[in-house]
C-alpha cells in the first residue's frame, strides 16, 4: 500500500543508486503478531493470542512522531490482525493527527459497522484486504479457517457501504495461479480501488508450502498476462515481492513503442520492484527494524534506538541503498534501478540478501 492519490512525499534524498537514497515512502508495522486465521503462507506464523512484549500504546505514540521526524511516509497498520489490539483506533488517529497517512490490513473477517465506522472517524484512508481464491473454497483452505472467505466479502461490502477505500491483496502461489483472472474479476465486482498481487516469499509458514510456489517461467507468464490487464480494467494494478514487473513494464512499453511514465504518488505507485530499506521498512512487534518483513535480517530495535537513527544510518539499509553492490547477475543488469530482484527471495536462498533474485529468467546484455 502507499499513497492516496493527490498526497505526496516530501521531495528529498539523491537519485536512486548512488546509496544516499533515503526517501521514506512506506512503514509496514506490525502492530500486534496476534490473529484469529492460520495462513498457509503467514510470515509470522501468527496464532490466535496474546504476545508479550509488544509496543505498549505510549511507545506507539513515540514510534510515530520518531517516524514523522523523517518524513510523512504511508503508515500500514498491519499484523497479525490489528482490529484485535484493543488500541488500534487510537494509534490510527494519532498518526492522522501528526500528518501521517494511515492505512490499514485487515483480514476483513472483523469489518463489522462499528468497526468501520471507527475506522473512518481515526483517519483510515484505505484497508487492504487479501483474497486468495475466487471461491470460499479455495480461500478458506488457504487462510486456514472456514468462513473466511465469506466473512472477507461481507466485510469489504460493509467498508465499500459506509465509504471506506478497499484494496484486494492475492498472494500468488500453484494452487490459485489458475484463479488470478476471477479474482481480479471478483475485485472489480466487489467494488474494489485496486488489486494489488504479491509473489510468495518462502518465511514463517510460506516455507512449509515453498513447493507450491511458482517457478520462474511462471513468474515471469503471470507478470506478463498482469501487464496485459492493465488497459483491460478500471482497477489500479500494483504487483508487490515482484519486482520483476519493473523491468516487464519497461520492457514491454518500449517494444509497444509507448513512453514509460510511472505515477510515482498514491497508494498504488510504481517506483521501483525491491523497496526494502530505501523507500520502505518493516517494523515488528515488538520493535524490531527490518528492511522488509521478508528479509529476517535485524537492522535495529526502536526500544533501544531512536526511529531516524535506525533508519539513516543502519548498516543493513545503506547497503541495499547503493545498487552497485548487488552480485551478478543482479549487479549487472540494466535494470537494476528498477527491478533489483527481491532480497528476501535472496536471502532464503542463500543467505546472501545481495545475492542474485532466484526466481529470473533474464539474462542481462552484459552477462
């Protein structure tokens, strides 16, 4: 997720690539590990109860303004299930109040009036809901919980009914790459701003279903056909943990002739494929820093350091900031600014998060 549409970032930081650039675009929180749904591809493994030691509401409110000390940035409240910590209202209104944008990820099984309602009044400017199969069926078996799917679609008819923007999320994996073209057509009769597609990372409980992940050849046919829908749909489209894509859109736009601009503002900006540490972090339940909520790699702890310290001067963070020191094949490619191969991807393969992405099949022209 990312901006709404006609709100901007502030204008800062040098070209991307050089290592200087830090221009915080994008904070995904994970405001409590608790959740109500067993994922079959959950980061977390997140289970339905209370964890310990995380962010007390006090030290939420410090989280955020240490936040706005950097910039303005597109704040995800995501989880776990958020709507379970009692205080998620309360943090959603005080980053509205100090000029953060705030957003929401539901699961959507907890989108009742009254929640909504809450929502909306504390400054939720969108919620993202994930849809993992076209059909109660296949949902359900993938969210890990009966109903799921049904309690899903009714709440995002709830938020659409009172107002409330709704972004469909779909992981993609072999066992709901057949249903891609009903969800999106499900999405577009739900009502919904946009869909938003994500290339399953292999951590938490995604290694346990690794080998219903798509091969490369997959990967690169579903990016292409999601390319194609672009002119077919009325919906933003937005691939996230695929940053492939970037170099696709390049790559086709220039064989069609077409001039490549990229909306760089809104909550379904095109900027670059990798995010992690230069526009975007992740930042745990307990206040751990992450480049992204992937790549398993500590950058630093918000209980100890302050937020912009960890942010600017993280060891972790201005490596993958300067592009030059990806490895090859990653390090040779002419797309490198754009695409950059997903680091989490990387890392799991090879515990290596500057290694080249495992999932390519391009060859770059100077490899």
């Amino acid at each position: 997720m990312a901006h709404p549409h006609g709100t901007h970032p502030p204008k800062h930081g040098a070209p991307r690539g050089t290592g200087k650039n830090n221009t915080l675009r994008l904070v995904a929180w994970e405001t409590t590990r608790r959740c109500n749904l067993t994922c079959k591809h959950c980061r977390a493994a997140a289970e339905d109860h209370v964890y310990d030691n995380e962010l007390t509401t006090e030290a939420s409110f410090k989280l955020l303004d240490q936040i706005r000390e950097v910039g303005q940035p597109i704040i995800i409240l995501t989880g776990g299930e958020p709507l379970l910590r009692d205080d998620i209202f309360d943090i959603a209104a005080y980053g509205d109040k100090i000029g953060l944008r705030m957003v929401m990820a539901p699961n959507g099984t907890l989108l009742n009036e009254e929640n909504v309602a809450r929502l909306i009044e504390s400054g939720i400017k969108r919620i993202s809901v994930s849809l993992d199969g076209a059909t109660a069926a296949s949902h359900d078996a993938f969210r890990g919980l009966e109903g799921a799917f049904d309690g899903a679609v009714n709440g995002i008819n709830t938020a659409k009914a009172l107002g409330l923007e709704v972004q469909i999320n779909t992981v993609i994996t072999k066992t709901n790459l057949n249903e891609i073209p009903d969800i999106l057509a499900l999405a577009e009769s739900l009502g919904a701003a946009a869909h938003h597609i994500f290339l399953l990372v292999p951590t938490g409980r995604g290694k346990y279903i690794v080998d219903t992940a798509i091969d490369a050849k997959e990967y690169e046919e579903t990016l292409n056909w999601f390319y194609d829908q672009r002119d077919k749909t009325s919906l933003q489209l937005k691939a996230t943990c695929a940053p492939h894509y970037y170099r696709i859109l390049r790559q086709r736009a220039k064989a069609e002739g077409k001039k490549v601009t990229f909306e760089t503002h809104g909550l379904d900006a095109v900027t670059r494929g990798c995010l992690a540490g230069t526009g975007f972090c992740f930042i745990s339940h307990v206040g751990r820093v992450q480049t992204c909520g992937f790549l398993d790699v500590t950058c630093g702890d918000i209980k100890t350091q302050h937020f912009k310290d960890v942010w600017e001067n993280s060891p972790v963070f201005n490596k993958l900031r300067d592009f030059n020191n990806l490895e090859p094949k990653c390090g040779l490619c002419e797309y490198k600014q754009v695409c950059g191969g997903c680091r989490a991807r990387a890392y799991e393969a090879t515990n290596d998060y500057m290694a080249p992405e495992p999932l390519c099949t391009y060859q770059p022209a100077r490899g």
